[in-house]
C-alpha cells in the first residue's frame, strides 16, 4: 500500500455489503502483510453511535477472522457519521473529518452513487483522493457514460476504481497463469480447436432480502452484464505484454468491443426465467412475485442466459453462453471449454464419450480436464477420465484483493470506464427485446435445475 492514502470513508456504511463482504474484506487486508495503518469512517442515512458502529466494524472483522493488532486498532478507533451523502452541506463535513489523502468507497445504489458524484462536483475532492465505486455502475449504457463524464470531473481516471469482485477471486486471477504460463493450453485456445464455452453462475440461494435492488436489475444485470463479460474476457482475450493494468484492462477491452449477441438477434440469442414456489434443503421458498417488496409488474428474471459471439481471428463461430440465476437445485459456478472432437477415431474403437472439456470451477476454485483413453476392459474401448486439481486459496477473500487495489491506488483488479460502457452496448439489445416481450419470461420451480424447457 501507498503511504498516501490515510483514511477510507465507506459511504453506505449501514448497508449489507459493507457489513456482509467489504468489512471483512478489509480485516483481513489489515492483517496481511500487505496491509498498513489507516482511519476508517463510516458513513450513513441512518442514525447510529460511534459505539454501534464500532461494534458493527468488530463484529464483521472477527467474520472475516481478522483479529491482528492492526485490525483490532481500527476497529476500536473508527468513527461514524451520519449524513447525506447527495447534500454538498455533508460531504464537506465528511471530508473535513479524513486525514491524510482520502479513499472513497461508494457502498451505494446507482443513484445515489450519481447524485453523490454531483454534489462532489461543486465540493471539490483533495489533491490524490481515490474513488471506489460498487457495481453496477449505471443502470444503462447512456446512464454509466454519464457517470464516466462526472468521475473524470472529479479525479483522474486512474484514481477510479470500478470494482468487480469477480475480478478478485483467486480462480480468476489463476486463469491468467493457466493460459500464459503454460504452452499446452494456449495453443488450442481459439476457434480451431475449441467448440464453445459455458460460463455459468447458477445459485441456490433466493432472494434473500434483496428485493429493494435487484428487482430493478434481475439477473442478466446483476451478474451477466457486471461479471460474467468481464471474466469471458478475461478468458478470451489475446496474451498481454505483461500485467500491467494497462496491457490487461486494454486486452480485456479488445474483447468486449468485439462481443455480440449471437446472430445479432436477441429474441434468439437470449432466455430469461423466475423461480416459482419451491423448497431447497427442505426451506420453502416462496414464488419470486411473492417475495417481500418484489412488484410483480415488472417482470424481473431470476435466471438469465446469453448467447454471444467474439468477432475476431481468434473466436469467430464460437458461442459464449452466459448463464447466471437464483434458487436452483445446484451451485455450479464454472468456466466450461468444450473442445472439438477428433476429426477421425481410428476403425476399431468402439465407445464414444463425446469431446474433452476443461472446466474451471469458481466455486470451489479447481480444474478439471476430461479426457477420452482406453477403458479398464476391452483396451478398444474409448472411455473418460479427469484430470483435476484444487487451486490454492488466495491470501485474501476478493474484496481484500479489491480493496487492496484501491488503497494502493492499483487500477489492475478495477474496471476501466471503456470496459463498463461496453458491457453495457452487449446487453442492451438484450434488455430491449425483453421490454418489448419479444422474449417470453418462463418459469421454474425453485430448487429444481431450471424450466424444463431448458433441459
């Protein structure tokens, strides 16, 4: 970490994220090596006492199992403020109260998150400041382009921070190192060789009390616009000169300008489902319309799946599908590349286990590459076998790593304005076609697999 960033002000400090991952987050970041002194200062709508808050910091670090002295130190010395983080009157009494060059972190919906940015505007921010901001950034593409012009008002872009903790997880980072630092896998990473890739993000959780933002967002918002394009382009993009934030966000950027809807057509190139009544691990789940604050007029989906194609040498013909979704039977959270059969089995093999595959898994993070050798019995005989390993865990959970890049001002693990307004040209066609109805909303118990349609 820089020495210049003194205090991190968390502005929706009362919100679950902040006590759910980013508290936790940072714990551990100020117990690791990489960690160093700082202020912390919370900051709220709602009223509460330094005291609550501390106990709030402690309890959110210990479920991150930070317990070091540094950790310990800022739990017992931050403070919080209540205030209204649009009103200009409030943010100069925020930021009179930091010390040192400020990190801001926006745990906020994207409104606020704009109308904060407004009002820092006529504010002013110190010389350094170094802005956070949660996804998703915008709520479409002219809103996040119109958010990308206040931001650079306010600092310079390489002091925002787009924060992706996606881009955190240890499997992800370790797709870096599986593709460049090994030639066996580099060498059939293209269209030649591979006949299309599964990323998927399926949950057995429900709504769990989310309803207040993602029933305006859904599913294809949430995580396929804010994750699922990013990490495909993280598994598509051409090889970097190096790690530099730079060379990676630009070779991640290359890929998203060349990503479109498959056939160009939405109506085709895209589903959309939401879970009905169910149970999962004997909980009963009630209908998505009937959950607590969901409007059943606006038809949110709860499971989202999208086809694109990368319009380049290396991926033209090779469909990414994108599926992420809510309450199902089981948690697959995977990379899957499906490779091409062989162009010719010699006569005399009997048995035929369909292509090999690498499947990367998010959740546990592991590998697993099947292949097709000789069976136990008839040695003519094409069976399937896999290969698999459990990748190290990380240091840190990925909101340590993000965090980690915003107080060390290290744009690597953030997302740069051009690759946020383009995830959100790839899903816009998407979005009309489901306004108009030109897609049907199905439906699928919860805790089943999905609607059987799908299967």
């Amino acid at each position: 970490m820089v020495d210049g960033i003194g205090t991190l002000v968390i502005l929706g400090a009362g919100g679950d994220l902040a006590k759910r991952l980013l508290l936790p987050g940072l714990g551990q970041l100020l117990d690791a090596d990489r960690g160093h002194d700082l202020r912390l200062i919370g900051v709220g709508f709602d009223e509460m006492t330094d005291d609550e808050w501390r106990a709030r910091v402690a309890d959110s670090f210990a479920a991150g199992e930070a317990t070091g002295p540094r950790a310990t130190a800022v739990a017992r010395e931050t403070r919080y403020l209540q205030a209204d983080v649009t009103n200009p009157a409030d943010l100069r009494r925020i930021l009179a109260s930091v010390t040192g060059v400020p990190a801001l972190y926006f745990a906020l919906p994207p409104k606020v998150t704009i109308a904060a940015c407004a009002a820092l505007r006529t504010v002013g921010v110190p010389k350094g400041t170094v802005l956070g901001l949660e996804k998703p950034f915008g709520t479409d593409l002219r809103s996040a382009q119109a958010l990308n012009r206040k931001l650079i008002k306010l600092v310079p872009e390489k002091h925002i921070h787009r924060v992706d903790h996606f881009l955190g997880k240890s499997t992800v980072l370790n797709l870096l190192g599986l593709r460049f630092a090994n030639r066996i896998f580099e060498q059939v990473w293209s269209s030649e060789h591979v006949e299309r890739v599964d990323i998927r993000f399926d949950e057995t959780l429900a709504l769990e009390g989310r309803a207040g933002y993602y029933d305006k967002a859904g599913a294809l918002v949430d995580m396929i616009q804010s994750h699922l394009l990013l990490v495909m382009a993280i598994v598509a993009m051409e090889p970097p000169s190096s790690l530099d934030a730079d060379d990676l966000r630009g070779a991640m950027t290359q890929v998203l300008r060349a990503t479109r809807v498959w056939d160009g057509d939405a109506a085709t190139g895209s589903r959309r489902a939401r879970y009905g009544a169910g149970s999962i691990d004997d909980h009963k789940i009630p209908a998505y319309d009937k959950e607590p604050g969901v409007n059943p007029d606006l038809s949110t989906e709860t499971l989202a799946e999208v086809t694109v194609g990368i319009e380049n040498w290396r991926w033209a013909g090779v469909p990414f599908h994108l599926r992420s979704g809510k309450a199902l039977a089981d948690k697959r959270q995977e990379i899957v590349l499906t490779f091409k059969d062989v162009p010719h089995r010699p006569y005399g093999f009997t048995g035929n286990p369909g292509p090999a595959r690498l499947r990367i898994s998010l959740n546990p993070d592991s590998i697993e590459l099947d292949l097709n050798i000789n069976g136990e019995g008839n040695p003519f005989t094409i069976d399937r076998v896999s290969l698999d390993v459990n990748f190290a865990a990380g240091e840190m959970a990925p909101y340590g790593e993000v965090l980690h890049g915003i107080l060390s001002d290290d744009p690597t693990l953030s997302v740069r304005a051009d690759a946020v307004e383009e995830c959100w040209r790839i899903v816009a066609p998407v979005l009309a076609a489901w306004r108009k109805n030109a897609v049907p909303l199905d439906s699928y118990r919860a805790g089943s697999a999905g609607p059987t349609a799908w299967r």
